[in-house]
C-alpha cells in the first residue's frame, strides 16, 4: 500500500532542498504545486490505467501549511493592504482539513532554531517587497506573539498534528541538522518513512539573504516604491525575490557602508518572547545538541 506523506514546513527550513530530494527519490512521487503527487484529477486516471509504480510515498510539500496565509504562493506579496491571520485558528483549521481529508497519512515538520527563524522571516520579507526595516519588523512580531499571530510556536504545531494524525505517524526534524550534516538528515528521514537511503543534491537552495542585503532591500525598495508606478514595482519585487540586486548591494555598501543585520541585532525582549514554544522537542535527541537554538525554558 502506497502512503501519503505530507510535508508542512516550516517556512526558511530546506523546504526546497526537501522537495528535491522528494522528486529525485526512486520510493517517493512528488511534483511541485501537487497534491499526493498528482496536479489534477485526470492524473489520477491516468495513473490508474498505466502500470503499478513502486513508490512507496506519495508526497505533498507546502511550508505555507504550517503557517497559513492569504497570499501564499502569490509571486508579490501586497503590502500596503495586509490582513492580520489568527494564526493559530488557521493552523488549526489547515490541519483539521489535511486529517479529514487524509487521516492517515505521515506528516513531516521541520522546525528551525528560533534567532536563525527570525532572520530568515526577515529575508523572506524583504525578497518580497517590504520596506520595514528590522528593528519595526522584530516590534511588530513581538507585539504578534500574545495575539498568537505569528504561527511560530512549535508545541503548538505539532500538538495539533500529533493529535490530528497520531504520534507515531508526525515526524519532527531540526533544519539544523540538515544545514549541518545533510546525509544524515535525509538518512533519519529515509528511516522514519521506511525507504531507501538515497543522499541526491546537497547544493544550496534558496539562500536567506547576507547581513549587508538585509540591510539595504527594505531602503532601496522604499525608494523604488516611492518613485515608480505599481506596475514598475512589481517588476522591482520579483527581482527582490530572486536577490538581483547582491551586486549593486555590494557596491552600496562598500561606497556608503551600512550595519549588516545579524542576530546580534534582535532585541533580548523578543527572544525571551519565544522562550518555550519548543519545549516539547527537549528530550528529542536530534535536539539535544541544538537545544540553544530553540530557547527551553527552565525547569
């Protein structure tokens, strides 16, 4: 019997690295913006009258499944209208619907430590157009986290999925792990699902931006923004997305340096803000060397 797997993120934790890994698999079938590895219902057909595969998985992978959003998968984002999401309703209600629609399939979650989340939430922002430079960016998701607006509380998350699916079929992995040691990322992964180890590409894909680039998007993308018609800007954010912009950024900032955003940048009132929200993943032992990362709170 062929299993479904689903993949759900995080956001920045080797979602494309993942999804490659999936397509090259010879015991998985996955195709981008598929469900179950099928695009439509006359694959399923079609599928159906060829003859048997031996995939042993089919996948479905979308980050924005752990935190819900509106826009996901729109190319631009729109910033001047945004729409607050109570996020931890929609995560409740998108995996209410996965374990209606799929209830027994194996999910998989991979978290990220919180400082590195962070930054990487930041880069993502400002690839997609933002103009909030980080110190209003890290105000606003504090002022996020007692709202429960943000999405990133990993026991909660997993709490949903764990009762949603079942223990034994939720598997939680540390991008640290992947970032670190990738072999023995999709190694561990091969043997939770029970399929051939198979190592694929290690190259990197989809890098967070550099310290200097998240300093300067959001200032040039306030300047682009306020000289050019929409339809212009739109052509500035989709190069924004796909970080056109790393050479003139060098040359900005060697002619007029400035600070390069790092973590030594987020202030100790957000970090203590995320303080136990991973506090379920403690006695994991994929965990334990990166316990620093996820903020445990003391017992």
């Amino acid at each position: 019997m062929t299993g479904h797997l689903i993949h759900i993120g995080y956001p920045k934790t080797g979602s494309n690295f993942l999804r490659r890994w999936f397509r090259a698999h010879p015991q998985l079938t996955y195709a981008d913006g598929s469900i179950a590895g099928f695009l439509n219902v006359y694959e399923i057909v079609k599928t159906g009258a060829a003859l048997p595969s031996n995939a042993r998985y089919r996948v479905t992978s979308a980050e924005g499944l752990a935190t819900p959003q509106q826009s996901f998968g729109d190319t631009v984002a729109d910033f001047d209208t945004p729409a607050p999401v109570p996020m931890d309703k929609a995560q409740a209600a998108a995996c209410r619907m996965l374990g209606d629609l799929f209830p027994n399939a194996t999910v998989l979650i991979v978290t990220r430590g919180f400082r590195a989340a962070i930054l990487s939430m930041y880069s993502q922002l400002a690839r997609n157009g933002s103009n909030l430079e980080f110190g209003a960016f890290c105000a606003s998701l504090e002022r996020s986290i007692p709202m429960r607006e943000d999405g990133w509380d990993y026991d909660h998350l997993i709490g949903l999925y764990v009762a949603a699916f079942g223990p034994a079929n939720v598997i939680v992995l540390p991008y640290e792990l992947l970032r670190d040691d990738a072999n023995a990322f999709t190694n561990t992964l091969a043997d939770r699902l029970g399929v051939e180890h198979f190592a694929g590409s290690h190259e990197r894909v989809n890098p967070s931006l550099s310290p200097e680039e998240l300093y300067w998007y959001p200032r040039i993308t306030r300047v682009v923004k306020s000289a050019v018609p929409r339809r212009l800007f739109r052509r500035y954010a989709r190069a924004a997305l796909n970080n056109n912009l790393r050479v003139p950024i060098r040359v900005l900032q060697r002619l007029r340096p400035g600070t390069p955003v790092t973590d030594a940048a987020i202030p100790h009132s957000l970090i203590d803000a995320f303080r136990g929200r991973a506090d379920s993943l403690r006695d994991n032992p994929l965990y334990a060397q990166y316990a620093s990362d996820y903020l445990f709170s003391s017992r």
